[in-house]
C-alpha cells in the first residue's frame, strides 16, 4: 500500500474523508499528538486500526466528534460530565462515560465495555475534518502500538508508511502529549494524566480524584505498564549520567546533550517531550541508553513523568 501525503487544504481534506468513508484510515493532527483515524461505527476499519498499530485489542480507543452535540449521540452525559466539557472542550481533555445503548459504534472501539472514551480536539484541521467526513472517528496515536507517540507527520510516516492510506499534515503539534482521561461514572477517577492538569480538573469539579492505576486491564488508552518506548533503555531521575547515556535535562543541566525545557517550563517540556525522546533514542543508538533528569511531579509534570516512566518500564513482549 502506499500512502498517500495530503496537505491541509480543501482538497486535502476532502480526499482525507472519502477514504474514510470507504473504510480507510487517516493520520490525522491534533492539539496533543497525531490520531489514527477510522470510521469507529464500522467493525472492518477499527479492525485495521488495531492490525496497523499492532495494538492489543483489548485496549479500548478514544472516540473523537466535531462538537458536544455529536457527544451526546454516543454517550450519557451526567451533571460533572457536562461541567467539565463545558470548561475543557474543545481541547486535551477525555470523558469515559456511559455508553447509549443506541450509540451504533463498533463494540471493538469500546473493547467489549459499557462505557466509551469521548473527546472534542481543538486543533482546528481536526474539527474541519470531523465536520467533512460527518462521523466519529476511533483514533489512537498514530505509531506502533507501545513505541513513541508522533507530534509531526513525519513521525507517523516512520513508523505507519505503508500501512495506512494517507497521513494529513497539519504542522507539529502543540500541546505534544496525549489528553487527559477522566471516569465519571461513579467517583470522578483520574485514568492517565495528560494535557490538561489533575489540578485543573479537580478545580473545575469541586473536588479531588480518585487515582486509577490499573496496567492489566485498560478501560481507557495509555494505562499498560509499557507504552511510549523508544529502542533503548530508559533511566529516570538522573542527575549524574554514566558512560554511554545520552542525558535529556530539564532546566539547567550542564553538559546534557538535549534538553526538555532550559527554562523549566513545563508546557514548554510537554510539547517537546515526545520528539526529544525520539532524538535521544537516535543519538543513543543500538548500544546506547537514555537517562532523563528529574521532572516535578506537578502540573504538567505529573503527564509527562507518567510517560516517562511507562517508557522505562520493562518492554511489553510482541502479541
């Protein structure tokens, strides 16, 4: 297969939705990384999403519509639901709510579960698109399935090319880590932090979250123990690299070989988290390690320590 390159014009993104309405599948832009697109109400092309990425497929996707109208479509809404869409969305902020039994969506986007993953992205090629092609679309990261996610096209086609039908370019991504996951069918539940801060979200609601920290059984994306893994081996927490590491700093480092955020900001490391540990895994090489220096675990540095310890973790073997 070869896939084609479009860009982020009219006649791109018309041809972007004729192949998803045909079943194909679409990397696609948004505000936190580049999705996989396919048509969630249709069994054959989410399939080829799970075949593409070598995802497991008992791991559920996120579902992403053009507007809270189209929300409603799919899932129940209840009072902290509606709260928190009306403050977050559009942006980096996902809802696992109750699936309506009318909702018409493939069971494999929801991995056989009651309960569905919904968001509005606010990258603006992402909402023209959705709008285009007039439908929700299942979308993971576009990589395989456990390696880093992508921020430009460019990492979509090192890793899917060939694969899937056409990758839309819509420029790099600029919050740079996947959204925020909240459960709110019961106790409002923290499932993987992302672009949006815990504390935020607990500000909007009114009241802390409970953590989730399952890595077995996923009833959201991102929660297995290793996910966003370069080739080599990851140290966390380093103020004193070794021989044959290249050393990834954050604030002043002296004699790092990269760096998340000379100033210490942490959106700032957020955005360039993901294509600095693909630097680093092609600086270390196949002998080579990667030690990263402390990141606080506040803010944005609770999404981006959550990544960086899934991508230490011991490696996921193939399924």
């Amino acid at each position: 297969m070869q896939t084609e390159q479009l860009a982020s014009d009219t006649q791109g993104l018309t041809r972007a939705a004729e192949i998803l309405s045909a079943g194909g599948l679409i990397a696609f832009p948004t505000e936190t990384v580049y999705g996989l697109g396919g048509d969630a109400r249709s069994d054959h092309a989410v399939a080829r999403i799970f075949n593409a990425k070598g995802r497991p497929r008992f791991n559920p996707l996120i579902v992403h519509v053009p507007d809270l109208a189209a929300a409603r479509r799919y899932a129940l809404f209840n009072t902290r639901a509606e709260a928190l869409a009306a403050t977050f969305w559009p942006g980096p902020l996902t809802l696992v709510l109750t699936l309506r039994d009318d909702a018409g969506l493939s069971p494999l986007v929801t991995a056989g579960l009651t309960t569905i993953a919904i968001r509005i992205p606010k990258h603006p090629l992402a909402r023209v698109l959705l709008t285009t092609f007039n439908g929700p679309l299942a979308a993971p990261s576009a990589n395989p399935s456990g390696k880093v996610s992508p921020t430009c096209a460019s990492h979509v086609a090192e890793g899917l090319d060939g694969k899937i039908e056409a990758i839309l370019n819509g420029g790099p991504c600029t919050v740079g880590i996947e959204s925020t996951i909240i459960s709110l069918d019961d106790t409002p539940t923290l499932l993987r932090p992302g672009g949006i801060p815990t504390e935020a979200i607990e500000t909007a609601l009114g009241q802390p979250l409970t953590i989730n920290s399952s890595t077995t059984k996923p009833n959201a994306p991102g929660q297995l123990a290793s996910h966003y893994a370069p080739n080599a081996p990851v140290r966390l927490n380093v103020t004193n690299p070794t021989n044959g590491e290249t050393w990834v700093g954050f604030g002043p480092c002296t004699g790092a070989t990269l760096n998340l955020s000379q100033n210490a900001n942490l959106i700032e490391a957020a955005a360039n988290l993901f294509d600095t540990l693909r630097r680093a895994d092609q600086l270390a090489g196949p002998q080579g390690r990667i030690a990263f220096a402390p990141v606080p675990e506040t803010g944005l540095g609770r999404a981006i320590n959550d990544r960086l310890n899934r991508a230490a973790a011991p490696r996921l073997q193939p399924t």
